[in-house]
C-alpha cells in the first residue's frame, strides 16, 4: 500500500510539474480548412497573444480537405501532450459525423473538449441585382419553381449548405445545392451571378452587403445583428425554427492531462478576451462564448442531436 501511494504521489508529481512546464516548445493548432476562413481567423487572432504570454511558438497548421475531416483525423491520432490542438468550425464536430459513415473518429468520444470560441449568425444574401428583394420573394419562386433556385455553400456538410436544408425543411420548399470548396468561391460566383442564393457566416459577407455587391434578406439569430441591424430575423418574416449559429471551437486528441487541459482553456479564453481581439471579431458579427469544457460538452450534445435529424429528415448524403 505504501509503494502503491509513493507511486501515486509521484505520478500527481510529474502532472503537476507537466503542467506547471507546458508550454515548453511549439503548440500546433490545427485548422481543417484553407487559410482566410473563420476558423484561420480564430486561430491566428490567438497565436500573438499566447506567445506573448509563453514566450513559446504557437503555430497554425491548415491541413484542409474531406469536408474538415482530414484535419480533424490527425488530431485524434495526435498524442494528447498539449502540444496539439484542433481549431475548428462546427461542421466536423456535429454535422459531418451524420453525412459520412467511414469517417475515422467518433467527435464525442475522440477528442477533449476545450471551449467553443465564437459563434456567428448566418444571413440570407442574394446578388444585387437579383429580383428576389424579400424572403417572402424567395419562398414563392421556389414554390412555383420547386428545384430550380441554386444555394450556394462553402462546402457539404458546412453551416450554410444545413442552413439551406433547414431552410427548404421548414417552409416546404427545395432548392438546389451547390457546394464550394470553401466561402471564398462561393462568394464570388454569388456576387456574379452564377448561383442564386446562399446563408452565409454573417462575418464572412458583411463587407460585401455594406458595399452594395450582395443583398441581404433576412438573418438566422434570434434577434437583429448590431453590424447589419436593417436585416430581420427570419422569425420576424414568418420562417420560424431556423435559428442557426455557425460556431469555431477548439479541442485536443483526447487523454490531455486534466492540469494542461485546465491551463490551456484559461489561456485561450484570456486570448479571446483580450480586448483587440475581441473587437475585430465582434465588428464583424461574431459574438464571443468561450464556454467551460463542461458546457461544450452539452452544447455539442445538443448540436449533434439537432443537425441528425436535419440530415435524417433531409435524407442528405455526400458519400
């Protein structure tokens, strides 16, 4: 018994002293998707700040590809040291999972939750020049023309294309979908014309609405956006249930030491937090959440359940 508690002693001992140490060489925060998307721009808005606190590198890994899943598979495989973290959008925590039955880790299982960084609205935008001018505009065409109204999105299994679904789901209608690979692209053909519509992350097209390239129609929080207050929500037009946030979280393989795990969430929220930070991301329509590990854990429960259904119920498939 006694060896047994010499052994313990040592072994709380070296977590203690792991912890104490961490970070004590380069931090890899790896984001499943190109570089310039929203969770790029989580990632590295916190790369200054915690090095600046550390005195240790943090790098950024894009490692894009399979809908985010490529990216969110080499973390699972990483070992949970703290010296490897995965940055990323809700797409491979909970939508994903549903969309594709060979995927290589189980997100509820695989990985220690760390927090949910920001979270962001979409909106419903169209070209400027295009006939539609309300939501009310959009539902009658496709009702008349059932199939014929392209969606644009970042990519299957991304926010914006379950939005659309969601979208079709509620107010009884179908367009077509017309994955991108990534917002940039999606972005464009939208401004030119050569897809319809699109529910884009509000940040990622707020620039383009206040230049007068896209025309925004309605927006999927509860209440009005700060950055485009003329905008509805789609409950004040008559679509309810379409309340979507798309979200950027970070989390670790899992088997991280519970001190690291610790140090590591208080860090990256003081990161968040720090006031520059928060302002770029709230000026552009972010809201902040940095939440505990405990109320990810519930929130990505909640989300999981959500969006199977949406997938069940839409018979969606990428595979």
């Amino acid at each position: 018994m006694k060896k047994f508690l010499t052994a313990f002693s040592l072994g709380v001992a070296v977590l203690a002293a792991s912890a104490q140490a961490w970070p004590d060489k380069p931090v890899t925060f790896i984001v499943p998707f190109p570089p310039g998307g929203s969770t790029d721009q989580v990632a590295r808005a916190m790369v200054p700040k915690l090095g600046d606190k550390f005195k240790q590198s943090f790098l950024v890994d894009n490692r894009a590809g399979a809908t985010g899943t490529i990216g969110a598979t080499f973390v699972k495989r990483a070992v949970p040291d703290g010296y490897t973290f995965l940055v990323t959008s809700l797409g491979p925590l909970v939508i994903v999972p549903h969309l594709i039955k060979s995927l290589q880790y189980d997100p509820l299982k695989d990985f220690d939750l760390i927090t949910v960084a920001v979270q962001s609205p979409n909106v419903l935008v169209v070209p400027v020049n295009s006939p539609h001018k309300s939501v009310a505009d959009i539902i009658a065409f496709q009702k008349a023309n059932p199939g014929k109204m392209s969606f644009a999105s970042a990519g299957n299994g991304s926010s914006d294309h379950l939005t659309a679904e969601l979208f079709w789901q509620e107010t009884g209608t179908k367009g077509v979908h017309v994955p991108y690979k990534g917002g940039a692209p999606a972005h464009t053909d939208l401004m030119g014309g050569q897809v319809d519509a699109s529910f884009q992350n509000i940040n990622s097209v707020v620039q383009y609405i206040k230049g007068g390239k896209m025309r925004a129609l309605a927006i999927t929080s509860p209440k009005r956006s700060p950055v485009l207050p003329e905008v509805p929500t789609l409950a004040e037009v008559g679509v309810n249930n379409v309340e979507v946030a798309s979200w950027q979280a970070i989390v670790a393989p899992k088997g991280l030491p519970p001190a690291v795990r610790q140090k590591a969430h208080e860090a990256f929220v003081e990161a968040l937090n720090d006031p520059k930070v928060k302002d770029q991301f709230t000026s552009i329509g972010f809201e902040m959440v940095t939440n505990t590990p405990e109320q990810f854990a519930v929130f990505q429960q909640a989300e999981y359940a959500r969006w199977k259904k949406v997938i069940e119920t839409g018979k969606i498939s990428i595979e």
